[in-house]
C-alpha cells in the first residue's frame, strides 16, 4: 500500500512498534516463516506441513477443536468463579443468581455446560480418527498412552464439574457414581473382598466423608478447578509437543 | 519419515491459521446460540432425603450405568472401565501391524478395525439405551411409551449352580484362546504367543460383556458364576 500516512509511516519507523513487531507484515516467504517462528504462540506450528494435513476429510479437525473448547471451559469456568460459592448452603443459591440476576449469567453457564459436553464428544472422535488412521503407530505410539490420559482427565473433569450446581441431578449423579467406587474390590466399603470400613475406604477419601456434604463439594470445586486442569494442561503440552515432533501421520 | 519429504508442502501462515481461526470464530458462534437456545438443566436443589427416580449419570457414564443392570457395581462400575481404559493405552503396543498408517484402510487392518470398531459401537448402543430408553427404575421403556406406566417386577432371575459356572467360563476362555490361533493361523504367528494371549484375554473379556447381556435376556441368567466372595 501506497498512500501510507506519514503518521503511520512514523509510528512503523518509531522503536516501541519496531520493539514488538519484529518483521514485516509483506507477503514474503521469509515473512511467512517468520511469522510462525517469531511467535510463541503460532510457533506451536512447524512452518510447512504437507498438504495432507490440511484435508479435513483425513484429519476431522477433533484435536484441535477439542483444544479450543479447552480454553472456552477454562474463560467461561473463570467467570463462573466470580459468581460461586462451594458450599451446600451458598452453591445452588448462587444458581438461581446465575439464573435471574447475573447479567448474561445463564449464557455463561450454558456455554460452560454444553461446551463441556461437546468437548467429549470430539475427544472421542478424536480417538477414532486417530485410531482408523493408524496414527498411534510407531513412533507415536506414547503419544496415544497421553491421549488416552487426556481423555480420563475431560473425564474426571465433567464428573467433578457435574456435582457443583448441587442440585438433585447432580447429588444423585454422584451418589450413583460414588458408590460404584465404593465397591471397588479391597478398597471400597462394598467391594468383593473388602478390607476396610465406610469410614476408611476410597470412597471416604474421594467424598472427605461418609455422605457426599460439604467436604465432598470443596474437594470437587478444588479437583475441578485446580488440580484437573493443572494437570490437563501439563499433559497437553506434552501432547502437542510430541505431534509437533513427530509430525501429522501419513502413508510410508 | 514424516520430516524428511519436503514435496507437496505448504506454509502454515496464512493458510492454516486461517483455518484455525475460522474454526474458531464458528466454534463460538454455535456455542452462543446453543447456549441461548437452550438451558442447561437445573433441578431442585440438592435433598438427600429424596432421590430421582431415574438418577441418570451424565450421558458419556450413562453407559457403565447400564451395565449395573447385568453386573454387580464392582463389574460395571470399576472393573470394566479400568480394564477399558487399560486395553486403550497398550493398543499401540499390542498392535504389531506396521501397515496402514496415515490412511483410512480396512483392508490393511481387518483384525484391529473390526474389534475396535465392535467396542467403540458397543460403547455407544449402551448409551442409547441408557439414556433413551430407561425410566423409573431403569426399567426399559420405548420412547413412546409413557413412564406413568408402572412396569411390573423384574422377571424370576436364576444362576446356574458354581460348577456349572465355571466349566462354563473355563470352556469359553479356553476355546476363545485356542479356537482363533488353529483358524487363523497367521494371527498367531503375527503376535506371537505372549502378545496372543495378552490381545485375546481383553477381546474375551470384551465379548463377554454382550455375551453375559443375551445371557440375561434370552435366559433369565443372573450371574455366570457365583461364589461366596464375588459374583460373575
């Protein structure tokens, strides 16, 4: 472009703009690859990747929409902090506030909820995709052991995420699920070959009682909050590093 | 190797990110208006005196849920998606096929396909009924037919006495390992003995799930075997 104004031109000359863009914007191949290796964003790209890799019909763009919904969770899941107390008494107060009188408040947890769901949805077709393609073949096959890890954590994620509201879906979607791990063989109250008490086993641990109460929703809330995601995004490094190493699959 | 043929490559920037961005953009604008259409469920608030009837589990769960129907907690709920989750992480270890990789094949892949495939189905036809098809009680109701309709009392379930029980799983694990490597003698000799053995004990324990559910509704059977610590 031309008729560039001189303030323009000033500002582009000045050592503040120069400071933070560190290249031109021109489309040129050298700007093109500068583009993603001056990035610490983009630089999760390789510069080139071959053509096959842009097809969706061979990669279904799972992966990569899965990682989006990650960050949606984790924009909408701050919100939601801000209006959210982990108590028995304060939790489904606070969603009735979301409901009524938190400007936006129902779409904030609606968004929260649905993109939770579609999340495992596309993890699964994720690990279709990437099975029926074979991807999870040498020399990638440790990267598929952190995608299965992946999944059990959006797993653990939803199930902790689902008791918050501390409704009767969610107090009774726990029950069930808690007393399955109640018996666990050995280590739960009710497994087969039980060792231990109601008020020792795994399923005291997980609740930080023998009733799901008030410590069984801060133990969720800080599971859900902190430690999943934490983890979740440990492991996604790891993830992502490795495809970037390996590169996207394709036939020998 | 993926990183040594530079033919037929193209520059991440713009197209790619481009690509991305547009995912994006759209990803947000159908999770807004999902998110405005429809709301997500808030019941009364929590009342451990009082239960839901049904409880359903979450829809990705509703399936282990399911299965309590034909097995006992510490089966449905523990043992299965542990041994799930397990098979799942040593696939790439089991599967000694260098064949069919970057590509959609069958053709190259019949064996790990097909058993792949039959497990992901199953996965998903027990989170059909589950959540479709359960009612009060977990009784099963068609879509059309109204929960108000009280369903009558579980049919008279009945175990064959233990001996029975355990000829009965011996015989199928026993064939179920033997019968497969005299058929079709080049899987065996693909995997080897210990790698055989390892993939035919989680297909077996896999195809014992539906086998133990036709077992239940054409038979009446309860459990396969019973024993004064465990249940089958």
């Amino acid at each position: 472009m031309e008729n560039k104004s001189a303030l323009w031109r000033w500002i582009k000359g000045s050592r503040v703009y120069k400071s933070i863009f560190r290249h031109g914007y021109e489309d040129t191949k050298k700007n093109r690859i500068l583009q993603i290796r001056s990035n610490v964003f983009l630089h999760i790209h390789p510069v080139k990747i071959p053509d096959h890799a842009y097809r969706i019909r061979f990669t279904w763009c799972m992966g990569g929409i899965t990682f989006f919904l990650f960050l949606v969770e984790v924009m909408t899941g701050a919100f939601l902090m801000f209006y959210y107390t982990p108590t028995p008494e304060q939790a489904y107060r606070d969603m009735l506030y979301l409901r009524y009188d938190v400007p936006f408040g129902m779409i904030l947890r609606n968004m929260h909820r649905w993109a939770a769901h579609l999340m495992i949805f596309t993890i699964i077709l994720h690990m279709l995709r990437v099975f029926l393609t074979g991807s999870y073949k040498p020399p990638r096959e440790f990267n598929w052991v952190i995608g299965v890890t992946l999944l059990v954590i959006t797993l653990l994620l939803s199930f902790t995420g689902y008791l918050l509201p501390w409704d009767q879906l969610s107090y009774w979607a726990i029950t069930v699920a808690t007393n399955m791990i109640g018996a666990m063989p050995f280590i739960g109250h009710e497994g087969p070959l039980s060792l231990l008490d109601r008020y020792h086993d795994i399923r005291f641990l997980i609740l930080g009682g023998s009733e799901i109460g008030s410590n069984a929703l801060l133990r969720f809330y800080v599971m859900h909050i902190i430690v999943l995601p934490v983890t979740g995004m440990i492991f996604m490094a790891v993830h992502f590093w490795r495809v970037r190493k390996d590169g996207i699959s394709r036939p020998l | 190797m993926a990183y040594q043929d530079h033919s037929k490559k193209r520059y991440t920037w713009p197209d790619l990110v481009v690509i991305e961005f547009l995912t994006a953009v759209a990803l947000t604008i159908i999770l807004l208006v999902w998110a405005l259409l429809v709301n997500a469920p808030l019941l009364e608030v929590a009342n451990p005196g009082m239960s839901e009837n049904p409880s359903k589990a979450p829809w990705y769960f509703v399936g282990l849920q399911e299965l309590l129907v034909y097995f006992d907690p510490w089966i449905a709920g523990v043992m299965i998606p542990f041994i799930i989750i397990v098979s799942l992480v040593m696939i790439p270890y089991l599967d000694n096929n260098p064949r069919g990789i970057g590509h959609y094949t069958y053709s190259q892949r019949r064996f790990a396909v097909t058993h792949f495939i039959i497990g992901f189905s199953m996965w998903w036809i027990l989170i059909g009924i589950g959540y479709f098809l359960r009612g009060p009680n977990w009784q099963f109701y068609w879509p059309w037919e109204s929960w108000g309709a009280v369903k009558g009392v579980e049919e008279h379930l009945w175990s064959p006495p233990p001996w029975a029980g355990v000829t009965g799983l011996i015989a199928y694990l026993t064939l179920g390992m033997i019968l497969p490597a005299i058929i079709q003698r080049g899987l065996y000799r693909r995997f080897g003995t210990f790698r055989y053995i390892i993939v035919m004990s989680i297909l077996l324990m896999m195809y014992l799930v539906p086998i133990k559910i036709l077992l239940r509704l054409l038979f009446h059977i309860r459990y396969i075997l019973v024993t004064r610590w465990f249940n089958i």
